[in-house]
C-alpha cells in the first residue's frame, strides 16, 4: 500500500531547521526530567507517595460540595477528578499526617458521613508511601538511562557505531519530547507515563532501524555518490512505508485518546504525541546526525 508516490525530497538539507526545532524539544523535556527528578513537577502518587480513590456514586456528587467536605475533615490539599462516565469521582491526596493505610478509609467516612442520602461504592483505592515513591521516581530514571546505553550496544553490533549514537539520540529527543509535552501541559507524571515512554522507545528504535537498514544497503552500492544524496534517496525510498505504519498505529492510539476513558486518557495522549514525534526524528534526527558524521569522516580520509 502506498499513499505516496515516487519522492525526491531534501530531508537533509533541512537539518539545520530540524535541529533548531529539536534542540528547543530537547531543552524543555530535560527541564521536565531535572522537574521530575527533584519531584517538582506534577507527580502522580506513584512517584511522590500519597492516595488514590475513585468513588461511585449513584447519584451525582457536585465537586465543590465535594471539595468542601474534604476540606472540614482535614484534608483541603485532596485533588478531585470528575469522571463523565458513571458518577464516579477520583480523590487523589498528596503526603499527609495520615498514617498509610488509613487515608482511604478516611476519605470513605467522609462521603458517608456529608452525603448519607447518596450511596457509593470503592471501585479502586491505593496508597503508596513517600519512601516508595521516591525511589520509584529514581528507579524510573535509571531504567531510561539504562535503555539508551542498550540501543547503543544493539545499534552499533547491528550497524555501526554512528548509527548507535543517531538512533540513540533520535530515541532520547522522543522521550524528552514527551516530558516536554506532559512538563508544559501539567500532566500527571505517573507509571503508566513511563509506560508509553519505553513503549514509544521501542517503536522509535524500529522506526529508525528500518530507515538505517535501506541507507546501509544504498551505502554499499553507490560508494562514490554524496553521502547526503545516498541519505536522502533512502529516506525517500522508505517515506510510503514510514508513513503507512506510523498512521496506523497513531490512528489506534488516536482511537483510544479519544474511546478509551478517562484511565488510560493520559496514557494514550503520550502514544499519540510519541508516535508523532518518533516518526519525525527517525527522517529529521537520526539520518541527519549520522549523515554529517559520515561526511566528516570521508573528508578526514581524504
């Protein structure tokens, strides 16, 4: 299947725009990372400890009436979260004096007690303590390190050093992008972020891998061409490819953004805008990169 022809475009003569663009990504998502890291930025209680309950009620419960409740039993600082689908209400609450164990069931004995006519039930409740979470929170950091130290040893055993290093850097921007986007937009910084991060990784890498494999072919039998016309003819070759499955699977996460409810909503924004963004960095970042590295390296042999 095509949905485009034959393409002559310069992808590389672009770097330098592409590079400007990705450079000002790169930036924020690290500032977003440097946030996450010191537990500045909107963390979900999986990395800064606290407690998640979601209520359903058989009646709907107005959030200021909520709020208010909460807020004559102590517990003010409770973030609410109306859910369209059910009556349902989601109560998140931070670190409190609350010994774990015993916020949840405080939050339960509040809407028994401020609502008695409106029936309710605990469709899920966790708590997680804040030596937890911290260390989920740096555990979190190593395994995204971890990961880019491993494309590199795959890459450059697949491949060749340079590509190691281009399909790193291009995976490493697709994860700053979306620390750039969550960071910007305050999105709740949890697991299941982290999820779509490694998961975004990994198509990323197979993204790029794909468009490595046809430049390695082409390197090989045109071995006098530039190497930025050999770059581009790749590029082009596999353009209808790259498209026709990134579409395909940002149209299924595009599906879920928009069908899939309220839970996993945030998990499948972070697969729209990293599908997006991995499709762009595997034509924008990763060839570019190794592009100029290959062409430094001919004009120092010659």
């Amino acid at each position: 299947m095509e949905l485009i022809g034959k393409t002559n475009i310069d992808f590389i003569g672009l770097k330098k725009i592409s590079f400007i663009i990705s450079s000002i990504i790169a930036i924020v998502g690290l500032i977003g990372m440097v946030q996450m890291g010191r537990g500045a930025a909107n963390m979900g209680i999986d990395f800064s400890g606290g407690t998640e309950v979601q209520l359903k009620f058989t009646q709907p419960v107005g959030m200021d009436k909520a709020r208010e409740a909460l807020a004559r039993h102590n517990l003010k600082d409770a973030t609410l979260q109306d859910i369209k689908e059910g009556n349902k209400l989601m109560v998140k609450i931070g670190k409190t004096t609350l010994a774990t164990g015993k916020v949840a069931d405080t939050i339960e004995e509040v809407f028994k007690k401020e609502f008695p006519g409106n029936a309710f039930v605990v469709e899920s409740s966790t708590e997680i303590g804040p030596s937890v979470g911290d260390k989920l929170r740096k555990d979190t950091l190593t395994a995204i390190f971890i990961s880019m130290i491993g494309i590199i040893i795959y890459i450059a055993w697949r491949f060749d050093f340079k590509f190691g290093v281009g399909a790193t850097l291009a995976t490493l921007h697709d994860v700053l992008a979306m620390f750039a986007v969550f960071y910007l937009l305050n999105k709740e910084i949890n697991l299941l972020f982290i999820t779509a991060v490694l998961t975004i990784a990994g198509y990323s890498l197979t993204d790029t891998v794909v468009v490595f494999d046809r430049i390695r072919e082409n390197l090989h039998k045109n071995l006098k061409e530039a190497m930025h016309v050999v770059f581009n003819r790749s590029i082009n070759e596999v353009l209808s490819r790259t498209i026709v499955t990134s579409l395909t699977a940002f149209l299924a996460a595009l599906a879920l953004f928009f069908f899939g409810g309220e839970v996993i909503h945030d998990f499948a924004l972070a697969l729209v805008i990293g599908i997006a963004v991995g499709t762009y960095s595997s034509i924008f970042v990763a060839s570019p990169i190794v592009s100029l590295w290959e062409e430094k390296g001919a004009k120092a042999k010659a």
